[in-house]
C-alpha cells in the first residue's frame, strides 16, 4: 500500500470509527478535498519521542486529540503495571493554561484510574515543575504533564516523567513508546467516570498543601533572605509577566515569601489565556514577548523584569544597560550570572563544596563553565533536554560523587536546588531577582556584573537561528540539510579553519547517539545543527569569543550569515 492509500484508509477508519464522536468526524468531513491536509493529519501516528508528544491540536493520527492522548495514556499504564510487577503504582498529573490541557489532563487521570493507577490531579493549572516535585515528594512512579511549553496557542503536548520527577529518559521512553504502539484500537484504552474514580481512591485531588510544600521548598534556596528582609525588598522594584501561563501564582508567592514586596504584574497578561491574545508567542526568549512588560516598568522605573512561560517552566530576564534602556538578557547571560551568584554566594558563606558540579547542555555558552571552573566546581556536558541534566543530578545523588549546584540550558531553563529534576522558571526569578537586588545594595546593576564578568573571562556572544520546515516536506528537508553538512563538513568558514567535528550520532564524550554536529573552529568559535527533538524545526546555534562586545558582535554575525547561507539552500 503506497502513502496515498495509507492515509486514505487512516482517514476513512477515524469517519467509520464508532468510538469516534461526531464533532470529529464532522471537522474530518470538512476536509474533503483537502489532500495536503489530510495527508499531514494521517501520514503517520503523532511520534512520542523522548520528551512525549507534541503537535498541533484536532482530528487526525498526527494531531494532538482525546484519542492520541488517550492511547499514549494507554500505553503509559501498560507499560506502568508491567514495571510494577504486581505493585499498585501511582501518577501525578498537572498542566498549563493552554485551550483543553483541563481536559487532556483529567481524561488522562480517568485512564490511568481504570487501569488501576492511582492518579494524583492538580485542581487547576500549575507549573512542570512544581509536577516534578509532587512525584518526588508523593513517592509516584509516573507523572504526567499537558503543555505544549511556549509553543504557538494551536499546539498543545504530553510530557511523561518517571519516579525520579525527570522526563522520561531514552530507555525507558522507548519502552513506553513500544507500549503506546501495541494498543492497536481506541477500544482497548480503559476509561473510567470521575465519580468512580474518586470513590475508589484512584482520583485524589492536589490543594493548598501542595502548593505550599513546593512553595516553601523554592524559597528555601534562597541565599540572601536576611538583606532582602532587611528593607531591600521593600525598595528593589521587579515587573513580572506570567505571558498567559501558569506562573502568576506561584512566582508572586515565592517573592513574597522570600522578601519582595514592591511586584508589578503586567495586567493584560496576567490571567490564563489559552491564546496568549496579547503576543505573537508565549516565549520569554523573545523581546516582543516583553513589549508590555517593559511599558510598564518604564512607568514605575523597575530595576527588572521577568516573565515566565505557560507552563513555568522557562524563565527570561531584562535588565537596563548603560544608557538605561532595558535589554534582554540571553539564556546564557542569565545562566552565567547565577551561576556567578550561586557560586560566589556559597563561597562567601564557606558552604561551596569541594566536589561541587554545575551541569549544562552541549549547546550552552562556555562563559558559565569557565566561572563554575574559577571557582573550582566541576563542569558536565549533556545532550539537549534538562532530562539529562536531571538524569545526572540522580546519579550524583546515588552516588554521592559530586553535589550538585545548578544546572541549565541556554534555552531559558535554570534550576537550583535536588527538589525537583526540570527546570524551573519559579526558583529562576526568584535567583535572578535576588542576584539583581543583591548587586543593587552594592550599587551596581546586573549589566554591569555582566561587563565585570566579560573582562575577566572574555566576551563570550551566542545566536540562534531556526527554519521550520513543516510536513512530510519539512522531515524530508531538515533530513537532507544534516545529511549535507555531515557527508560534506567545511574544512573552513569565512577563513577561519574548522578544527573538529563533533558528530554526536556516534555516541561522543559517553553521551547517548543522537542527531547533532558540532563544528569547533580554530578561534575559539563554534557553530551547532540539531534537528527539534519537539517542533517541525531544525535549529543552528552559534558561539563566538572575543575580546571587546564590538568584535565578538562582528565575528558572531559574519558566522551566522556564512553558515545560514548554506543551510537556508537546501530548506
């Protein structure tokens, strides 16, 4: 059966599906004649790779629907009760503000109840990571979260963490995926009502308790509580923006319980909106996210902003440069400044341990390594995806080996602290802003640390670009573009000879194989291919060092056009 009879069939068994709902079948009548979207809804089964689904929501194999997610959920608790060996396992399930995650979340719950699982459910949204915290604390053998991070407000996602509160690493990840392919009908994924869920005990509903012990926990990484209750707190201005998402509650009650009393919510993004109606998306990497943000703290003459992503997991930061305009920090700038704080905090304090670590992933800045390393920490290197990062913290922890200190990801996720094992955009602000207020006691902003920093460590400037290529044309495009720069790697880009290849496929440094190439050239410089393990997308990140802001800019810029003029002529 070649691909057109494939998705024909797919498309008419969901029409003559007798489990299928009307409203579905009428959205897939709609489509009649629509072969390019048909084909795109049906070519294939929505992938549950190592961080669980994500995609577009509506009807189809390749959609995000109460019938893709009942069958992951499906093969979740087969593959659940088979780890348990006779055991009675449990799940927690939490999710963010995005349009049917209320409803993805609790028909997930009724799945797992009728499977036996007991299934703990957060009444209303909250944070990834306060999920991961719950299932550590709550001793669950799963967790569950529906977001679709800060993708646009059409996508919507399903992300499994095991017992440790980390997102399913690739082992078992493949396991639960080879579970979610052997339930070949919706008539095998058990349901049950709520009302017999919960009078079972198998539904049992997260409140205020919750809240307070992840609360609590957050704040008690604190590193300066006493100068923030001493009035600091009462002056040090911060604006925070929750984008839509689920951060405006847990964010607020953290900076208050560690001394922040003077917190300007931006209003219009204030209350959960599944379609971020007031930015073009939800990402706190992106300045046009802060464009209300900033208006209002040049009202109130803010000494900084934060703003979360919907599901609180991503925290970004913008501070006032020299000339008082306000500039979004990197995720990388924001990494290597808390790495300094924490760091040079604990050192203050006599309480930076000998066998400290800091953890980050192959594509984030060197500068946070190079001040982690000045301090006389470890440094570790892990793929893309704070799975790993927390994968390695459970290790330490086991063995005992290294303590762990702070890990990131230039992509805007931070955590400090072992209470949880994803990053955590709560702790983030909490970090950055005490950083920032503890420099302003010392009358000196975060930009200017950030200066101090570059003069003792170099000018270190990063970029990224991102193509999406979407469809069977875009797997098939971002395929060729790898295929291209591996078979074929450039012996020198704009003069400047290429030293290594790091083609992560094979399995480097001790890392699992995955598809990226690293390219590291003779000045230092390095540039990155890595196919979205999430999104339709192929990204290319780029690293320079240099010894002034203007020729590390320079070098940045003409690297990115030599490398980008190449990738771009095969998209």
């Amino acid at each position: 059966m070649n691909q057109n009879e494939t998705v024909a069939a797919r498309y008419n068994a969901w029409l003559n599906d007798p489990l299928i709902d009307e409203a579905t079948k009428e959205e897939l009548r709609g489509l009649a004649g629509e072969e390019k979207e048909i084909t795109d809804r049906f070519y294939r089964d929505l992938e549950f790779g190592t961080g669980g689904l994500r995609g577009v929501m509506g009807a189809g194999t390749n959609r995000l629907n109460a019938y893709t997610v009942g069958k992951a959920t499906q093969g979740l608790a087969n593959w659940l009760l088979q780890q348990q060996q006779g055991k009675s396992p449990a799940a927690v399930i939490a999710h963010d503000s995005r349009n049917l995650s209320p409803e993805f979340a609790l028909d997930s719950a009724l799945v797992l109840a009728a499977n036996g699982v007991t299934t703990y459910l957060f009444q209303s949204l909250r944070p990834t990571p306060q999920l991961s915290f719950a299932v550590r604390t709550l001793g669950a053998s799963a967790g569950v979260v529906i977001t679709a991070s800060h993708n646009p407000p059409e996508y919507n996602g399903y992300k499994a963490y095991g017992a440790d509160g980390c997102q399913l690493i690739p082992e078992d990840a493949e396991q639960v995926i080879a579970s979610i392919q052997q339930v070949s009908g919706f008539d095998e994924v058990k349901r049950m009502s709520r009302e017999e869920a919960e009078q079972q005990g198998l539904l049992v509903w997260l409140g205020e308790e919750a809240d307070e012990q992840y609360t609590d926990i957050v704040v008690a990484q604190s590193l300066n509580s006493e100068l923030l209750k001493s009035g600091l707190g009462d002056q040090f201005k911060v604006v925070f923006t929750p984008l839509h998402g689920t951060g405006n509650l847990p964010v607020r009650a953290v900076l208050n319980k560690a001394g922040f009393n003077n917190v300007h919510i931006v209003a219009e993004q204030e209350q959960p909106d599944g379609y971020f109606s007031t930015v073009k998306s939800p990402n706190p990497e992106e300045r046009e996210a802060f464009t209300l943000a900033i208006k209002l703290a040049q009202d109130v003459g803010a000494d900084i902003i934060i703003g979360t992503d919907p599901d609180a997991d991503r925290m970004g930061a913008v501070v006032k440069n020299n000339e008082g305009e306000y500039v979004v920090l990197t995720g990388n700038q924001s990494g290597a400044l808390m790495v300094h704080y924490v760091l040079s905090q604990l050192k203050e304090r006599g309480q930076l341990p000998d066998n400290g670590v800091v953890i980050k992933t192959i594509v984030t800045s060197e500068m946070g390594a190079d001040i982690a390393r000045s301090f006389g920490a470890a440094v570790e290197n892990t793929l893309t995806g704070f799975k790993y990062i927390g994968e390695k913290m459970t290790a330490y922890e086991q063995s005992g080996e290294r303590s762990f200190l702070f890990g990131y990801e230039e992509s805007y996720g931070y955590l400090t602290g072992t209470y949880a094992r994803d990053k955590d955009a709560i702790v983030a602000s909490l970090l950055i802003c005490e950083a920032a207020a503890y420099y302003s006691s010392q009358g000196k902003t975060l930009y200017d640390v950030l200066l101090e920093l570059y003069k003792e460590h170099g000018v270190y400037l990063e970029g990224l670009e991102s193509r999406t290529l979407k469809g069977l044309d875009g797997v098939q495009k971002i395929a060729g573009i790898m295929n291209d720069w591996r078979n074929t790697p450039p012996t020198d880009v704009n003069g400047v000879a290429v030293e290594r290849v790091l083609d992560y496929l094979q399995g480097l440094d001790g890392l699992r194989a995955e598809n990226v190439l690293k390219y590291m050239l003779a000045d230092g410089s390095w540039f990155c291919l890595r196919p979205s393990g999430t999104e339709p997308k192929i990204k290319v990140y780029f690293a320079v060092r240099g010894q002034s802001t203007e020729q590390a800019g320079e070098a940045l810029a003409q690297l990115r056009s030599a490398v980008m003029e190449r990738v771009d002529s095969h998209a």
